[in-house]
C-alpha cells in the first residue's frame, strides 16, 4: 500500500490517494478541494481511481468530490447518518462560505461494515462527535486508521459545528478508537501523522469525561 497526501484547500484538509501497487488501483479519501492537486497526483503515479470515500461532510474535506467522481466515473462512500450534512450547504458549512457544495453519496456504510476497494478490505467505524455521522476507515492488514476530523495527532475535532457533540466524541475514542491495536497509524484529516500509542500516551482527550460514567 503506497499513501499519498495532499493537504488541500484553505483549511488545508488532508487528501489522501490510497494505491495498490500491484494493480494500480486506488481510492480517494476526503477529496477536500484544489481538484487538480488531486488528480496530478492520481496520474503522476499512473493510478486509477476506484471510489471516493468521505470521513464526514464538512464542506472542506467535499469541495473537490463532484469534479473527481464526473472524470473517473467513481461511487462515493459515506456514513447514512451523514446524508443531511452532506446536502444541505448550510449544515455543511459550505454556504458561510459563499461556495455552496452538496453531495449525494451512492453508498452508505454503517458501522462495522467491511468491503473491498481497490484490494483493500476497509471497515468503517462510526464514530460520532464531530459530527453525527463522522467515519473512520480501517484497513486492518496494514494497520493503518483514517480518522478524519475525529482524531488529530494531540488533539480531535471541534464539536460546535452542527450535529458536534462534545461527550458523543469521547465516547467514540474510548469505544471505538482506543481499542484498536497501540501500533495503528493514524492518517487525520489535518495535521501530521500519528501512531495510537502515541495518542494513548499524550493525547488527553483520549481519557475524556465519559470514561468516568
């Protein structure tokens, strides 16, 4: 597995191209903005896009999803619980921004769901708190975790957004993320790369509130 990041947009979101290197099939995560970035990327390394997948709908980690799936002809993935951010520019964010987006995935995963792109088995874990339908993928035989806006290398995701909630979050890293084996790499959807052993170690939020109920 070869993973190349573009950190695009204003937000500077983390795009991810995630290649299979025998067959040069790849997928797309969190295609944020700066379409072209994305697809130089995409043919310098002569890969062929299989899917899109979103972590969550905020308008910075969507913007280029439309340009991509129209040239490549790709499904888009996402988490159900995120179709109404997804398409609504205002719950997105994207219309304070006066650049409206709205996307319709044509699949939707729940939790624990595992299928296969581009010879990857990928699960997907809800994990809500940045937003109500955030999903992190999980390739387990490459230990590697894109977490999206859920978890940052020190830090996570705002949560005053809408459908945010704080105490949704916590739980989402004590259940879903700290569980995972301590040598997981985690791709995040801004910021630099970590390890879950790492986090576990000093990453505060790992032990939020919601581990004392």
């Amino acid at each position: 597995m070869k993973i190349i990041k573009r950190t695009v947009g204003d937000v500077e979101t983390n795009c991810y191209i995630v290649v299979n290197e025998t067959s040069k099939e790849c997928f797309v995560i969190d295609p944020g903005d700066d379409e072209d970035v994305i697809i130089a990327a995409i043919e310098e390394e002569k890969a062929v896009p299989k899917a899109i997948l979103l972590t969550h709908g905020h308008f910075d980690h969507i913007y280029a999803v439309e340009p991509l799936a129209v040239k490549y002809g790709i499904p888009v993935y996402a988490s159900e619980k995120e179709a109404q951010l997804l398409s609504e520019p205002e719950m997105n964010c994207s219309a304070l921004y006066g650049r409206e987006v709205a996307v319709v995935p044509e699949n939707y995963i729940e939790d624990g769901d595992v299928f296969e792109i581009a010879g990857f088995k990928i699960k997907g874990i809800h994990t809500p708190g940045h937003t109500k339908g955030s999903m992190c993928f999980y390739i387990e035989s490459e230990n590697t975790l894109f977490s999206g806006d859920t978890l940052f290398r020190g830090g996570v995701g705002r949560t005053d957004l809408p459908t945010g909630n704080t105490h949704l979050l916590l739980e989402s890293l004590r259940d879903k993320i700290i569980v995972l084996p301590p040598n997981t790499v985690i791709y995040p959807g801004h910021g630099d790369k970590s390890e879950l052993d790492y986090e576990k170690r000093n990453n505060s939020y790992m032990y939020g509130d919601s581990w004392k109920e």
